[in-house]
C-alpha cells in the first residue's frame, strides 16, 4: 500500500468524480476536515456559563452553581473567554444571552453555552428557567421561562465556525401541584448547522440534581473535557457512557450533532495525517483486540474498549454488545421520548435486531444504467446465533445487519454499515476487509457514513418514514482499487432490514455495478 497519506483521500475524490455521472451529490463533509480544524483551533473561544439554584418559588437546587462555577474554571484553563452567571432572573438572562450571541458573532469564534439548572418543555419547546419563575399554569412556561430556541437561532445566524450547546436543565419539575406537563424533562430538538446540542439525560426523561458538589453529568464532563488529545464527539461519548454506568441506565445523555470539523477542547500539540501504514497498523490492532471479546457476555470488556474507542471501527457493535450485557444483568435503560409531531427534530430510532427464524425480505433489483430488472433477491432468516444472522441464500449478516458473507461469496470483517441509533446528523468511519467473489484477493476499504436527512420512500412494499443513509468510500486490492458510492434508506422501526438501496462501483473509469434494489414484500414474525 502507499505510504502517501493523502493518497487514499484523493482515490476517493477520483471515485466520486468517476460515480458523478448516478445522482450528484456534495460529500465536502468526507475529506473537509483537517483544514477546518486548523481553522477551528486558531478561533477565539467563547463561553457563557449559567447557574441556577436559588429558585425563589421552588427549592433550592444545590449543584447548579457548583457545576457553573466549575465548568466555568475549566474553560477558562481550556483557554476559553468565560462570562459566568449564577442565580439569573429572567431579565438577565435574556440581556446575557443575546449579548452572547452578538459577541460570537463579531469575533466568528467557537461559541459555548452551559445552563445547569431548572428547564421545562411546552409544545415541544424548551424553556429555561430562571431563579424569579412562579409557575402556576401552563402559560406562565412562556411568559417567564427562555426559550432555547431563541438562542439557537441567534448562534446560527452569527455564521460563526462552531457552537457546543450543554443543557444540564432535565429535572423534575419542581412546581405547584396542579401544574403539570404532560412531558418530563426537555425536548428532542435536531442540531443545527456546525452545532452540537447536549443534554444531561435523554429527551422526555429528567436526571437527579446529584449527591455530591457535581450533579452526575456535568462531573463526568469536567472530568472527560481534561483528557488531552480526546475529540469532542469522543468526549461526549465517553460522559455518556460514564453516566450510563454510575445509574445503572436511569440516566443516558444524549447529544445531537451536525459538527463537519473536529475540535479538542485540549488539542494536540500537532496535528497530522497518520500514513496508511500507521493507519493499518492501528485498523490490525483494534481489529485483534475486537475478535478477542466480541463474544464475550460480560460487560466489562465492552466498557474498556469503548473508553478506549469511543468512536473505533467497532463502537457500535461494541455499544450493541454493552447493551445486551447489562439488559441480562437487569439493567432497566430509559427510552427516549417519542418525537412524533415534533417539529424541531426529525426524531431518533434504536436499531431493530430482534430477527426471528422465518423473516422474510423480497428486493427488486434494477440496473441504473440500463433500467433493465434483474431478477429478485430473497433473504429468508434461517439460523440465528447469539451475534450473527444466516440467510437462506448464503447472506450472513451481524445483529446490526452488516454483511459479514454477501450471497455471491465475497467476505467481510466486522464492520459498521449500520448503526445502533439513528438521528439526522450522525456520521461515522468504517475500515474492514473485504474479498473478491472468488476469494482470490482480500483488499482493505474505508467507508464514510453519514445519515443525511428522514425522508418518506415509496417502494413497491409500500411507503416508509425511513433515514437516507449516505456512503462513500474505497477498496484496495492488490491490484486494483475500487470505489463505492451508497444511498441507503432504512425505517428500523418497521423494517429490520433495508427499504431501498443505491450502489455504484467503479475502477478507474469503469463502472463495476450500479444497480438499485427495492423492498417488493417483506415478512417479519
């Protein structure tokens, strides 16, 4: 292989060149990082922390103010310009906050916003609450919470690089008793452009304010922002997994993302391109140390790797794997709330690997170059082991449903074509091997991922709210290179397996396959 570590990137832009011809499309988000990075880390650093606690018309809250004034010294360590603001009435808040957002603007710096305290949703808006609110009714919500969203919406116009919104505002509502939402905690609410929105529990679900000087979340989160060189979406990851752990499931964070760049809140002396030898050196490690406890059914090895990992090759079996562990140890984990009708999010749906022997999924198969039908494929369920799915037609398959065995004998490591969880906004990187049909050639493919948008298909099965799943990505065999280019539609809530699929394959200037396949019926028991 090249040592060139730009070599793979430029194969992939050669690929998408030689694809453009099947539905254009912008895929800036693949190889558009480490410029922005660059960029990212030379911008000003901007924060504005809140604390709420001394609430007038309900108790007193402990944490909040620990947790502001503690968040706050580690941005400023972090090299972030920091306005504190603790026990805020409405009017100051609203005064700090629209400051704020004028202040990111003019400087087009990374923009931060932490509120610990009280929060409520109405209507599918989330409303922070400051330390002067009486609430009675239900419109008193309105008249004296903030709306977040009036926040998120001035951040976004100030075409800054980058925000990072951090809600540790999930409690109970502490108000009268003939005051009630309907909905606990705050509401889903889908990143903007260049944003990542957090919260310290998921949607619909409230956490506790904490037993110690830091409520849960943000103490894990002061902890991972420390941890030089970590990425922030790994950072994140990390809080959530540590928060998971520590209640046993009673409270999962949850964080939403549209991020192009990477950014570290302690950045690494250098940034540089690994070469594919280091990167292969890396993939073979992390891909050994996989095989030896993917089978495992404790939790433990699943921890360790994804503290390791957090976004690895293998997060999300990994994360699979962890889920099944602690749901046979009793774990109890909290869902997120439904989204249905919220129209602030296009909503987030858990992977479906509740495979039964006897499923069945018919595909039409068409060839986009020739609009010829070929003739149909059936995947009937036929064997079922405690992580793999076997097909009657050769197909084998993980729980997740990556391909480990294509029905025309082409081989895969594990791999991540499919995630655990799925929300607009989510991206991810896959590296795996993969063999020709005959066996005769193993090659190394990197594939980039990201779900792009929820949108309704109609294939002859019938109509589907599904995710459009996008993939671009290459293969190097030895000798030969090939480049693939998918969209991918998937409605895990209805189908366990895909609704409609777009692929093309090239080499150099050849098209390989491109061909489109549609679910025509499908049978799940």
């Amino acid at each position: 292989m090249s040592s060139d570590p730009d070599g793979r990137r430029r194969a992939l832009r050669a690929g998408l060149a030689a694809s453009a011809l099947f539905a254009p499309a912008p895929f800036a988000w693949v190889w558009a990082q480490s410029e922005g990075a660059v960029k990212l880390l030379r911008a000003p650093k901007l924060a504005l922390v809140m604390g709420n606690s001394a609430y007038k018309d309900a108790p007193v809250l402990k944490n909040p103010a620990n947790d502001a004034r503690d968040m706050a010294e580690a941005l400023r360590t972090l090299k972030f310009n920091v306005t504190l603001v603790l026990d805020a009435n409405r009017r100051n808040m609203q005064n700090v906050m629209r400051d704020f957002a004028q202040t990111v603007e003019a400087s087009k710096g990374v923009g931060l916003f932490y509120f610990a305290g009280h929060g409520l949703q109405l209507a599918w808006r989330n409303y922070l609450l400051p330390v002067d609110a009486a609430i009675d009714k239900l419109d008193d919500v309105r008249q004296q919470g903030v709306d977040v969203d009036g926040l998120i919406k001035r951040l976004s116009k100030a075409a800054n690089p980058m925000n990072i919104l951090i809600l540790d505002a999930c409690r109970e509502n502490p108000f009268a008793k003939d005051f009630r939402s309907r909905a606990k905690g705050l509401s889903q609410m889908d990143a903007p452009q260049s944003t990542l929105l957090a919260y310290a529990t998921s949607p619909g679900n409230v956490a506790s304010d904490g037993e110690g000087a830091n409520g849960l979340y943000t103490e894990n989160l002061l902890r991972e922002m420390k941890v030089p060189e970590a990425k922030i979406e790994d950072v994140f990851k990390r809080v959530r997994l540590g928060v998971r752990l520590k209640s046993s499931g009673a409270q999962i964070p949850w964080e939403s993302t549209s991020l192009e760049e990477d950014f570290w809140f302690m950045p690494p002396a250098m940034l540089r391109n690994l070469s594919e030898e280091e990167k292969e050196r890396e993939f073979r490690e992390e891909l050994s140390l996989w095989e030896k406890i993917r089978k495992s059914r404790d939790p433990g090895p699943f921890e360790n790797y994804l503290r390791m990992h957090p976004s690895g090759k293998f997060s999300e079996l990994a994360q699979l794997q962890l889920e099944r562990a602690l749901e046979r140890r009793g774990e109890k984990k909290i869902a997120i709330a439904s989204a249905e009708g919220n129209p602030f999010s296009r909503g987030t749906v858990n992977a479906n690997t509740a495979y039964r022997i006897g499923d069945a999924y018919i595909y039409r198969v068409t060839d986009l170059r020739t609009k010829v039908e070929m003739p149909q494929r059936n995947a009937i369920v036929e064997k079922i082991t405690d992580d793999e799915v076997f097909f009657q037609n050769g197909l084998v398959t993980d729980l997740l449903g990556n391909s480990l065995r294509s029905s025309d004998g082409r081989r895969y490591s594990p791999r991540q074509q499919f995630p655990t969880e799925y929300a607009v906004g989510r991206q991810w990187h896959s590296r795996f091997t993969a063999t020709t049909r005959a066996g005769d050639d193993e090659g190394v493919s990197d594939m980039d991922a990201k779900i792009v948008a929820r949108e309704r298909i109609t294939v002859p099965a019938g109509t589907f709210d599904a995710f459009r799943i996008e993939y671009v990505g290459s293969t190097v065999f030895k000798t030969r290179t090939t480049h693939t280019r998918v969209k991918r539609w998937v409605a895990p809530d209805q189908v366990r397996r895909g609704i409609a699929v777009e692929e093309i394959i090239t080499a150099g200037s050849r098209v390989v396959l491109a061909e489109r396949q549609e679910l025509v019926s499908f049978k799940q028991l």
